[in-house]
C-alpha cells in the first residue's frame, strides 16, 4: 500500500511518524473520508471545505501542500490500483521536541494521506438482506463533535467493552434526545416524512447528510432538521444510517426492538439510495 507523508509518496512499511507529534501525545489532529467511485472523488470540495473547517476551529494553520490534494490524492488511486477507493486525510498540529501543553506557535502540519478499497454498499447489491443492528448509549463524547478530529476515544470506547454485544453501530443519545452514531449521521422516517437532528446538536456536519437532505428536497420529500427524542424510535416506519463510506444503510434492530418490516420499493432509503448514481 502507498502513502503520501509530508510531501512523499512512501511504501506503507517505510512511512515514519514521529512519537514526539502531538497528535500522539495530545491528540491533536483533524481528518477526511473522502469516496472515489471508478476513480471519480465524490463531493470532494465539500469535504476539503469541511477539513478547513476542522483546521479553522481547531488553530492548525492549512499546510500549502494541501493546495494539490486532488492530485495527490489521484495519484495514490493510480498506485494502489482499486476501482473505487475511499481516502484518509489526516493532519495534525506537527511535532514538537519538548513536550508541552502549549504549542510551539513555528511548527510545521503532519500531513498523512492513505487510501483502501472501498466496498459496494451491500444494501445496493440486496436491498431485501438484514439490516444493521445497533445499540443505544448515553454520549459521552467531548462537546465539539462538530470538528472532525482523530481523538475519537469517546466513539469507539464501547466497541471494545467485551461485556457488550457486537453491534453495527451505537446511536449515541443525550438528556433524552438523539444526536447521532458513533460513525455516521441518523435519519427516521414517519408517515413519508424525513427526520435528522439538527446541526445546533453536538453532531458532525455530515458531507454525506447534506448530499441527502438536498437529494430529498429535490425530489419533493419533507425533511425536518429538529430534536429526536428516544421514543420516537418507537414509532419511525424507517431508520438509516448514513456515512461516507456507508452511503445509506437501514437499520432493522435497535437494542432488542425489531423495526416493522416493509416493502423496501416503498422505502424512502430505497429511492434515495438510487438516486446516488
């Protein structure tokens, strides 16, 4: 696999990052998924804009290399030889000889691109197949889930817990109110209207969520961006999960409830599914 560091295309093997950056001791970077399709990037100024929005909130400085990410981006497509790729972005706030809460203001950006092959969505090969199983927890997470950032101990922490049953994913929920999942954004549907929670909620500003609500008002479907709470869980005719490299994916079980089965062909996550292409 080949990797970009820095400014270099490396073998994956040869790539090095200093112990002394400071996204391994303070956690401090910021990250992208970005989805090529038949070597095409999928919504790539929107998430470029999004990665200068994490930069922004968070003080690191936009390194000029990323001026050329489309091309460097393609070029690692080329090497690494998948059809349809997705691509990780990272870049943290550099490394810093002494450790020290208090950055040293002349340090330079780390920058790290990888990419791996992404999978066709199986819900796009069998819609009719089982949907996802999840699991509802209390949020944990910092209060700035807003920046895209790469210290995501607060989303995978249960993950790990071998106490708890394997799941898909975990929606995360707060005062009674849902927010999102640990790597993906949440919609319901109820009576042929679309439900997500709202930006003003301690969520991330999905890419993929954005593409989704302006497919279902270009096709004259009602979405309502407010505050889910819990039990409205109880009474959705659907609900999906969307991501990056998820695109759209149903969710049969929540906990130990069974959604209602139904025809997926009158399925909003269906249509809209197809609407990808």
């Amino acid at each position: 696999m080949w990797v970009y560091l820095n400014g270099e295309i490396l073998d994956s093997s040869e790539a090095k990052i200093s112990p002394l950056d400071r996204a391994f001791t303070f956690g401090e970077g910021v990250y992208e998924v970005i989805p090529s399709y038949n070597k095409k990037l999928f919504l790539f100024s929107e998430h470029l804009s999004r990665l200068k929005s994490s930069l922004e909130k968070t003080f690191i400085p936009f390194p000029q290399e990323l001026t050329n990410l489309e091309e460097v981006i393609y070029q690692l497509h080329d090497m690494n030889g998948f059809l349809n790729q997705s691509f990780y972005i990272q870049v943290t706030r550099g490394v810093q000889e002494f450790r020290s809460h208090q950055a040293d203001p002349v340090i330079d950006p780390t920058i790290f691109i990888s990419s791996q092959n992404l999978e066709i969505n199986p819900y796009r090969l069998n819609p009719e197949r089982v949907g996802l199983r999840a699991r509802l927890e209390e949020d944990i997470r910092w209060s700035r889930c807003d920046i895209k950032t790469t210290g995501l101990f607060g989303n995978v922490l249960s993950l790990h817990d071998p106490s708890k049953e394997r799941v898909d994913e975990i929606i995360f929920h707060k005062d009674g109110i849902i927010n999102e999942g640990s790597r993906s954004n949440i919609f319901f549907v109820k009576e042929k209207t679309v439900y997500t929670p709202s930006l003003e909620q301690n969520i991330l500003p999905g890419v993929t969520r954005a593409f989704i609500i302006k497919l279902l008002k270009e096709n004259d479907i009602s979405i309502f961006e407010e505050s889910i709470p819990i039990d409205f869980i109880n009474e959705s005719d659907e609900i999906w999960l969307t991501s990056s490299t998820k695109e759209i994916q149903p969710i049969d079980y929540i906990n130990e409830r069974e959604l209602p089965k139904k025809n997926t062909e009158s399925q909003i996550w269906k249509r809209i599914l197809r609407l990808f292409d």
